[in-house]
C-alpha cells in the first residue's frame, strides 16, 4: 500500500473523521462505546504515557543526532524524516517506561501522589490538551469562548486524562506495548503511531495514537483511536450537547465533579489530603 494511500485511509488530513463513512455515524459510535470503555479506557492513558514520552525523546534524540552527524554528513543527509526520528526511538522506551510501571505499580497504587507527579512530569508537558479540548467540543466553539472558560476547560480535560490515568494504574496487568507503524502527512504536520499491545489477559489489540507536531522534531499527542473510533469521536457528542443545552460552564463542572469525587475516593484510603491530586477538602455538594 502506498503512503498516499495509507494517509487517505487514516483520515491525517481530517483526523476526528470516523473511518466508517457508509454507516450513520452515531450508530457507529454509540456499538464502539462499551468495547472502547472496555479496552480503552483502563490502558488509555498507560498508552499515552508510553507513545507520549517517546515522542519527547524522539525529538530530542533526532536533534542530538543531528548535531553529533553534523560534521559527517552533508545538511541534506542530516535532515531525518519524521518517521525515522519516532522510530528510532520508541522501541526501546517502551521496554523502559513498561518496566517503570511494572515494578512501581503497587507503589503507585499505595501511593497517588507519587503516581500523580509521574504522570505530570511524563503526560502534561507532551500532550496537546488544548488541541484535544478544542476537537472535544468543535473548534468554532472553543475559540468563541474566552481565555478563562477555554483555560478552565483545557483545565477540566487534563484532569480527566489524569483520572484515566489512575483508573488504568488500577487495571494494569502488565500490557506490552510495540510500535508497528508510523504514517505522516505530506506536511509533516500530524501523523499516527499505530501500537500493538499485548496482554495475557485479553486478545492483542491494535491501537493509534494521533501526534502533531508543534515544532521542529518535537510531537504532542492529541487522541487515541481503536477501531477507527477516537476518544474525541465517542465524547464529543456528550459534550456538545451539554454545551448546547446548560452550557460551558456545566461541562466544566461536570468534568471537575467526576473527577474530584473519583481523587477524594482515592486519597481516603491512603489518608492523604491537599496533596495533589488529593482535594484539600469536600464540602457538601461534593464540589
């Protein structure tokens, strides 16, 4: 298959576009809710703490290459097409970010705020949460709100991402993640990593992370896709329509209610409060 074609099938120029154009849409997305909550949802952000962190070395990795070739090669043989400058990096980040979690998983789950500063310090700085809000809720939408409700959803969506985070901490049985693919636009600009995750408790899956480049050599995640169904694909219709019928402000609060009550749970049972990710406290609307 060539590349032209294999970018035309993964839909990189139009990348919340479902695959399956024949079918209405929502029918589509609402038979993908239960299996992608199923196999999605518990490794979701394991996955992007895994791509993600090699995207971020990726880029450093091809800068370092660069500059270390410089002197041998010629400036158009230095310049490293985007695939390679992925590739030659995730295999063995992989292993390294899986053995982190298999070896800290029960220190992690004694422990959140431990696991919260992990997923700061590897998820929050490479992933596009901003470009993933905006794609949530529809790009007229986002840019017609002002700075302090767009800051507070970008606000609302990361800690759901870091909720999901935790929620696949809990579930994680040792999954194995190898990159088999790697496809870019003509531009440069986005690109899918398709990932194969092996469990011994559930049958391989085939998982893609959309990436898009925000400068030179450096990449940000910005959503997943299983079953040519995106994370953005399954919530946006949810979103949306609370925006249209209470607002942003709900959302807003509804994102935050969820995920506080799901950290105060949390927190309680290693009696940890006001740390991050832990409420300083709860009153009685639970807000």
């Amino acid at each position: 298959m060539s590349v032209a074609t294999q970018l035309k099938s993964r839909s990189l120029y139009n990348p919340y576009h479902s695959k399956i154009a024949t079918l209405d849409k929502r029918t589509a997305v609402k038979a993908m809710v239960n299996p992608f909550k199923l196999y999605i949802k518990p490794v979701l952000v394991l996955l992007l703490i895994l791509s993600i962190a090699q995207l971020g070395f990726a880029g450093e990795t091809g800068s370092d290459n660069k500059s270390t070739e410089k002197t041998f090669l010629s400036a158009e043989e230095t310049v490293l097409s985007p695939e390679k400058i992925v590739l030659d990096s995730f295999d063995p980040l992989f292993n390294q970010v899986t053995l982190e979690l298999s070896k800290n998983q029960q220190r992690y789950l004694a422990d959140p705020v431990a696991y919260h500063k992990f997923v700061n310090r590897v998820v929050n700085p490479l992933w596009d949460s901003r470009s993933t809000s905006s794609a949530l809720i529809g790009r007229a939408s986002f840019e017609s709100l002002d700075k302090t409700n767009q800051q507070a959803l970008v606000d609302a969506v990361d800690n759901t991402l870091s909720r999901y985070a935790f929620e696949g901490l809990e579930r994680y049985s040792g999954q194995l993640f190898r990159v088999v693919d790697v496809v870019v636009n003509q531009r440069a600009s986005m690109g899918w990593v398709q990932v194969l995750m092996e469990s011994s408790v559930i049958p391989d899956l085939h998982l893609d992370v959309l990436i898009k480049q925000v400068s030179t050599d450096h990449w940000k995640a910005v959503d997943v896709r299983f079953k040519g169904i995106t994370y953005v694909a399954v919530k946006k219709h949810k979103f949306r329509k609370i925006i249209a019928e209470q607002g942003i402000q709900a959302l807003i609060s509804e994102l935050q209610a969820k995920n506080r009550e799901y950290f105060t749970d949390l927190c309680s049972s290693a009696n940890i409060v006001g740390r991050p990710p832990c409420p300083a406290q709860v009153d009685s609307r639970g807000e």
